[in-house]
C-alpha cells in the first residue's frame, strides 16, 4: 500500500504507528490506553461511498495526520518540513485523499474495521 498522502501538491509519507499515536494522544490530552475507544468514534462510517465527516472528526484526523507524518518523515530521515494543520484539512476536499487517509489508519490498527474490501 501507498503510504503516502498528497498535501499542498506535495507527497508526504505517513507512518500511522504507535509513536504517532502517543504524540497524538499527548496533545489531545488523552491516555494511550484509551486511544483504540477514541479512535473509534473518530472514524467515519466506513460502509458509505462519501464519509461523512463532523468538524470534530476533521479536526482530530488532521491532528493523527500530522503525528504520522511526522514519525513517515523521522523515519524516511526525510528533511522536508511537517506541513502546517491548516494544510493538512485541504485533504478532505478530496474525496480520493479522505478515502486513503482513513484506509492507512484503519488498515493499521489490531483487528481493523477497513480490512473490508471496500477500503481495497
């Protein structure tokens, strides 16, 4: 699977692992432990052909997508800078770019819910 995401016409690795979860968790201010539970309520409905996403969702996802990117580029030893969260939200103008977002999350995570063949 392509591990990357396009962001301000760039391609950015992402790296959906337990380091970016601990960076995401410390900044949302929530235990690791807790984070399987969070994480499903942020995820969309993964049965419909457009998600739907809250504000709240958007906010959040950026926020996971940004931790991942950073530990892509860590682990890439990648110079390029993280990209800013303002730009990071223009994904989800993108239905193509949503889709794969939440595939790389989904498909990353102990018995995942987008192991389906609709995230294939």
């Amino acid at each position: 699977m392509d591990n990357k995401l396009n962001i301000i016409g760039k391609e950015f690795p992402i790296r959906f692992g337990l380091n970016a979860i601990r960076n995401f968790c410390s900044q949302k201010k929530i235990d690791v432990k807790d984070f399987q539970q969070y994480f499903a309520r942020l995820m969309p409905d993964i049965e419909s052909k457009y998600p739907q996403l809250t504000f709240d969702q958007i906010d959040n996802l950026s926020l996971l997508i940004q931790s991942s990117i950073n530990e892509g580029l860590k682990q890439n030893k990648s110079k390029i800078p993280l990209p800013e969260l303002d730009d990071i939200i223009e994904i989800f103008e993108s239905v193509k770019e949503t889709k794969k977002a939440l595939r790389i999350f989904t498909t990353s995570m102990p018995n995942a819910r987008g192991q389906r063949k609709y995230w294939k």
